[in-house]
C-alpha cells in the first residue's frame, strides 16, 4: 500500500476543508477567519444590513449579505444562512458561540446539507441545550449539581414548594438560556413568585420556552469552567479551567485561567469531572464545563455545559499556545489535534478584560458611532476585536466591541500589563467599560485574587 | 410638565403606560431593549400622561422624546 499523498492545496489535506461560512459576526467572526486564513481555508462571511462596514465582512474572501438587522431576520435566520452556503460552495460551517451554535436542528440542516459541521454532534448539544436534562444526565453519571428542581417548575406554587425543600435562597433559571439573560435570585417567597413570572416571560421571550428551573444559590462562590476537547478518536481531554467570576447581571466581565481559588488538588478533580461530562454525551470539538465553586466548602457543582467555543476561550490559548479554533476544524473532519494530547503544560497566566459598548457605571448600553479606535499592543497582549474606527455599535446586538488578553509570567505581571493595555486602549464615540477595568484590576479584592461572584457588585454597589 | 427623553439609541419593546393613565413617581412608563438588555424607562415624578410618543417595535435616537407627563 502506497503512503497517503499530502499537498499543499487546503482542500486536499485531510481535516482542512477548502472553504468555510462563518455564521456569525463581529470579533468572533474574524477571529475564526484569522485561524481559517492561515489554514488556507476561503473565508465566506454572512452579515446583517447594520452590520455591512465592520471589519470581518470587509477581510472575508467573500461576504453574503442575509437579511435585515434584528437577529431572527438574519443571524438566527437558518434558511438565509443555508442558502448562502450553497450560493457560496461553502464546505463546511462554523457557527461561532450565541446565535444558531448551540441550535442542534440547525446543526442537524448542515450535515444534511452535506456540509462539515465545525461542532458537536446534534446530539451533544441536545443533551447540553436543555438545563434540567443535562443536571439530569450529570447526576446519573455521578457528578455533583446543585440542590434543585429535575423537572421544569410548573407555576409560582410549585416554585414555592421547591425552595422550601431546596432552602432559600435559590437562583431562578431558564433551562434553555444562556448569557445570565433571566436569572434571579430569590431570598424568601414573595420574591420567588414575583421572579417566578419574570423569568418565565423572559425564557418565553428570549428563548422560546417557558421552561424553568430551581437551584441552590451558593451565596460566595466562584465561577469555575473547564476547557474540553473532545477529539476524533473518541477521547476527551481537559485544557485547563478559567475563572469567570467577575460578573454584572450574571454576565461574564473578565476572565484569568489559572483560577487563583483553585489549588492543584481541586483542579485535578474538576478536570476529571469535565472530562466526564464530555465523555457522558460523546462529546466532538470544544466544550466548556461551567461549575460553582462554594468559597467556604472548596466543593464544586456542575451547572451548564456550552457545546462550542467560549467567548472567553483566548486565555486558555495563551497559556497552551493551541489555537482551539485550528483544533475544531481539524476534529470536525476527523483528523488529529496539531498538539500531543499527553503533554500539554501551560504556563504562565492569562486574563482577558470584555470591552463593552456601555458606561463603565451603570453598566447600561452606549451605542453609538466610533470615531477613533486605537487597541494596544504589546508583550502578552492579544486584542480580539470586532470593530474600528468609522464602524458604528448599534443597538440590534450584544455590546461586546473587543476583548482584551494578556499573558504574563505569573499573575502580578499579567494584572500589570492589563492594567497597561487599557490605558493605552482609546475608543472614542460610544462609551465604554473600560474605565471599569481599570478600577477592576486595581481593586484590592481582585487584585488579591480572592474575589467571588460579587466582586462587581461590591465595586459598584 | 415632564419631558421623558430617551438615553441611547434603543429598541421599544414594551409600552406599560397609556396617554390619560396617572402615573407615581418611578413607575414604568416603557420598556427598551438596547443591545440584549432591558431598560426600563421610569416616570421621574408622580401626574397624568399627557403624550405618549412611542409604539412598540419603534427605534429612537438618544434625546428622543418617550412620554410627558404633565
């Protein structure tokens, strides 16, 4: 038998395909792009009407053009995103994190179309997208969740009758949401009932499904996620975890990985436990596997997994120096990862700073015309943005315009470059939260690195 | 007479409050939908509504003028 002929030509090499839709838009669109172009892999990007100068659609090899602003008119739109792919001869499409990428049916309609879907199988993502399933599903394979509800709450009585089994105060949730968008903490209850209705309405409304569900609030926790890679050959491996939580409205702000809470002994067994959770849905591609940590206790409890590429994944490639873009594209067509699994040893310390289109008090939305733009660079500085100078942030999408990364050689000097890249970062036109991180990174709480999820609040009470 | 103005370009997703209704102080007079997030815009002062400028699903610009309540 003849050895297997390599070429140069993408499309000929196994696990590259020769071209690729990006069915997304803004920094994480052309950060796809950037790992797809060096790959060799035509970039094909599909963009709104409010979103036609950014910077992804001018870089694409090509850009189609799928509908007005509001998002279910265009990047929730399936059918316009299909037939851009068959327009365009796309082979195969990567559904960036939000929008249709966690959408199993939609997953389902890109293997259909026999294009190479640069995710989990529909099936992982069915088992994840639903929060009471997979709380479930966890527990049967003896992974700690929360105290909380296994089947949706039907109404505010039976919400009721939960907390008084699971003992105040409990987190309200949708159990097909995502983003913090209808969580509510509830410390008696009346305030349950009056939460119960919002967060109903609210999953209804964001979501499509009214389902909700009850859990324990930990009071002082920590937000712990752990890096997955599930690879062609069936195994599942851990890349470390990244600590989120630094949060407003139950929205990620920064992120660092080491977890300064975390110590080698918890680490190891969270690891373990993530790679568990993949294994459990035969998990393809990259995953991340959120849990609670309780400050007090140091135990853990799994609370979601998100079946794609997190936004904050760059602080995990800055300490492994894997490009988790490369290795999704390459599992999806089933080749090997470009890294020794056996052997991945990160170094150093990552921090990533969300650069929000909102004011750094109030946290309320800004958008807006930009008239000057200038990021930062640098030593361990990494800029993932979605826009530039002349671009305008309007008010149809999330107010994320950038992320800010820095790799030092241990915390103190990646805080310190941190603190360095935001004073250099100049956006003019819509305010934005970079204020806010300065303040952040100078606290004495986070500085310290024993902080919790209320870190923020108490910041900006 | 109050003038309820808008503070940043947004969406209108929800209209609480009708021309004629009395209103107390801090209720809710619309809700905004700007980049995923709910705003609430609030009577800043108890009266009646005397003009209610903005339809569900409208968009406006920051200083638009939302509601008067006189």
């Amino acid at each position: 038998m003849s050895a297997p002929v390599r070429t140069v030509l993408a499309g000929m090499l196994p696990g590259v395909p020769d071209s690729v839709l990006i069915a997304n838009r803004g920094e994480i669109a052309r950060r796809v792009a950037r790992t797809a172009r060096r790959m060799g892999v035509r970039v094909i990007a599909v963009y709104s009407e409010a979103d036609a100068d950014l910077p992804y659609v001018a870089e694409a090899d090509e850009a189609v053009l799928i509908g007005p602003a509001p998002p279910r008119l265009s990047y929730l739109n399936a059918d316009a995103i299909l037939a851009a792919a068959a327009r365009t001869g796309a082979q195969a499409v990567h559904p960036g994190y939000g929008f249709l990428a966690e959408n199993a049916e939609f997953a389902q309609r890109v293997l259909d179309e026999g294009l190479t879907w640069i995710g989990p199988s529909p099936y992982a993502i069915e088992q994840m997208g639903d929060k009471i399933r997979a709380r479930n599903l966890m527990t049967d394979v003896g992974i700690p969740v929360a105290h909380g509800s296994s089947e949706p709450v039907r109404d505010a009585a039976d919400a009721v009758a939960h907390a008084s089994r699971i003992g105040y105060p409990v987190m309200i949730k949708a159990a097909a949401g995502g983003g913090g968008i209808g969580m509510t903490i509830s410390a008696d209850d009346d305030q349950l009932r009056a939460g119960f209705e919002t967060a109903r309405s609210r999953a209804e409304r964001f979501f499509g499904d009214p389902a909700i569900l009850i859990e324990r609030y930990i009071t002082s926790a920590r937000h712990v996620e752990v890096q997955i890679l599930g690879l062609a050959d069936g195994r599942v491996i851990a890349l470390g975890e990244r600590d989120c939580s630094a949060q407003r409205r139950h929205q990620k702000l920064a992120e660092e990985t080491p977890s300064p809470g975390v110590g080698a002994d918890l680490r190891e067994r969270m690891l373990a436990t993530a790679v568990r959770a993949g294994e459990a849905v035969g998990y393809r591609g990259a995953g991340t596997v959120e849990c609670l940590v309780d400050s007090q206790t140091s135990e853990f409890v799994f609370l979601e997994m998100n079946t794609r590429l997190q936004v904050e994944h760059p602080v995990t490639e800055m300490v492994t120096g894997i490009d988790l873009v490369e290795q999704q594209f390459l599992i999806a067509d089933g080749a090997e990862v470009s890294f020794d699994p056996g052997s991945v040893q990160p170094s150093g310390h990552a921090l990533e700073l969300r650069v929000y289109a909102e004011d750094p008090v109030r946290f309320l939305p800004s958008p807006g015309a930009i008239t000057e733009w200038k990021e930062p660079a640098g030593a361990g500085v990494r800029v993932d943005a979605g826009y530039a100078a002349g671009n305008v942030v309007t008010p149809h999408y999330d107010p994320l315009v950038a992320k800010l990364v820095v790799h030092g050689a241990d915390r103190a000097q990646a805080l310190d470059r941190a603190r360095q890249a935001v004073g250099e970062f100049v956006v003019t036109g819509p305010k934005t939260n970079l204020a806010f991180h300065t303040d952040l990174l100078n606290c004495r709480e986070f500085a310290s690195g024993d902080y919790d999820t209320s870190v923020v609040s108490r910041l900006r009470p | 007479m109050t003038e309820i103005r808008a503070e940043m370009v947004a969406n209108v997703w929800k209209v609480v409050a009708a021309e004629g209704d009395t209103v107390a102080d801090g209720d809710t007079l619309v809700i905004l939908e700007s980049m995923k997030m709910e705003i609430p815009v609030l009577a800043e002062g108890a009266g009646s509504i005397s003009r209610m400028a903005v339809s569900e699903g409208d968009v406006i610009q920051e200083g638009d003028l939302i509601a008067i309540i006189e």
